[in-house]
C-alpha cells in the first residue's frame, strides 16, 4: 500500500550544516513513484512531437545526432519548463519548495527549470559552476535542485560534486568545450578538476540541492540505458542583476542566441529577467 508523501519536509540542523560545509545535501525519497511517473510521460510527448513545446527549448546531443538517433535516443534537455502545466508541479511542488526556502527564505523565484535525458552514449558534462551562467547574485541566495528519475550510478553519469569547493567563494573561468554541446562550459583549470569528487549516485526520487558555486559536473553514459532527471534553480526575488568578468564571452553567446530566436536585442541580464516566475508560498498550517 502506498503511503502518500506530506507536502512539508523540515532540515534537521545536522543537514543544515552538511550543506553549508560541503555545498550540498542529498534527501532521499523526496519524490514518488507516481510523481516521477508523470514527468517521464510528459517528456516522451515531447519526444513524440505529440505536444506544443511553446516557449520550452528543445536540446538535442550532437554527438547521437550525427550517429542518426531519433525521439527519445536523441533529445537530452527540455530547458526552461517550469511554465508547462505538468511540469511546474515539479518546480513548484510543496515539498520541495519547503525545503528550498529553509535555505534561501521565502519569496522566492524559478530562475532555470530542465528535464535532462542522457541517453546511453551520451558525452560527460564538463565540471562547472551553475553561477557562471547566472548575471544575479549573491550566491547564497541561490539553489539548485535536482531529482533522480531514474536510478542514477557512475555506468549511466550520474552527477559528481567536489566538496566544500563553494567555499572558497570564487567564479572560476570557463571555456565552451568543443566536444561537447553548444551553451556547455566548464573549467579547464587542472588545480580545481583535478580534485577528488564525490559521484551521487541515487535511487528514483531522491533530491540533491547545492549552491552554485560548488564545482560539479556529470559522466558519459556507457550503461545501455538512460538517465533521467528533471532540476530546478531557484533565487531569492531580492537578489540583484549584474554579470561578472569571467561571464563576458557567455553573455555575448547568449544574447546572439535570444537575437536569433525573438530578433530583438536582449541583454544577457533581461533573458534572466524575462523567464523567471514567482513562486508562491503556501502557508504552514497550524498545529
């Protein structure tokens, strides 16, 4: 019999300092079965052409294209779904959104939402820090989350985080690395990668949430299956809009990207702007 989840998740202190320690924090079984369900089926529609994509960026692996894979064996990112009706349910889902604002308070926003499928084959993603691409700040008041859909180990590239690398609060260069997709960066600098990572390797619906200047990055898939995930950014609706040195050439690639797309001009910091999206907040009850 299944035991329906509560829509509220409290930290205990022990997890609260496992993350500002470290840069993250792994909960298990945050998510459901049937939740998790739902948001498979909905990426194969898209997969299938089957539904209107809108506004979602449809993300395909370049290495698999050119191998002639289709659907399912060729997309790997649905980038920018949080205003999808099935899929906002993940990122503006309770208990999530309770376990978020424990740590960057409660008027919060999405800033970034993606379903990411790595198909077997599928190249690594380079170690980088989500704050590269972000032109707001401060760090602190920012958070990713990121779910399991399937199980996830180091055979299918599961995510890899170098602890406590957050820490040393520094935004390190990063280059856009040819063998893997375009709008994909990471850093080169062999005195960071070169340190020891841990691999996250997780069960369906277990969540890691890590702040975005710890240092992570993912595997190739070499298992024969996929890996699917779906993930969340979130910022305090306080934080403030301006780019950092190292974002230059990145901000230069994304507004020729939103040229193309809308054919207007638009500055690195408005994209950020534009796709964002109030989350409310709904009130504890009282006991």
């Amino acid at each position: 019999m299944l035991t329906e989840l509560p829509n509220t998740y409290l930290l205990s202190e022990e997890q609260r300092q496992f993350y500002m320690d470290n840069g993250y924090l792994v909960i298990k079984g945050l998510f459901d079965f049937a939740t998790l369900y739902n948001y498979k089926q909905r990426f194969l529609q898209f997969c299938k052409g089957i539904v209107d994509r809108g506004s979602i960026l449809v993300v395909k692996e370049a290495s698999l294209k050119a191998k002639g894979k289709t659907g399912e064996e060729l997309i790997n990112k649905l980038q920018d779904i949080h205003y999808d009706d099935v899929f906002m349910t993940y990122t503006e889902h309770p208990r999530l959104i309770d376990v978020v604002t424990q740590f960057i308070g409660p008027d919060i926003l999405v800033m970034n939402s993606m379903f990411i499928n790595k198909p077997s084959g599928s190249t690594r993603h380079p170690p980088h820090q989500d704050m590269f691409y972000f032109p707001f700040g401060p760090a602190e008041k920012i958070i990713a989350a990121w779910t399991a859909i399937d199980d996830v180990n180091v055979e299918n590239g599961c995510l890899y985080v170098i602890p406590q690398s957050h820490k040393r609060n520094i935004l390190y260069p990063h280059e856009n690395i040819a063998a893997a997709n375009n709008m994909y960066h990471g850093i080169v600098d062999p005195a960071v990668t070169g340190q020891p990572p841990v691999q996250l390797e997780m069960s369906p619906g277990d969540t890691v949430f890590f702040h975005p200047l710890l240092v992570h990055g993912s595997g190739a898939n070499t298992s024969g299956r996929h890996r699917k995930c779906i993930s969340a950014h979130y910022a305090s609706a306080a934080v403030e809009f301006a780019r950092a040195a190292p974002q230059g050439a990145l901000a230069r690639e994304v507004e020729g990207v939103a040229r193309k797309i809308t054919g207007a001009r638009i500055s690195f910091e408005d994209t950020w702007r534009y796709k964002s999206k109030q989350v409310t907040v709904q009130p504890k009850s009282k006991l």
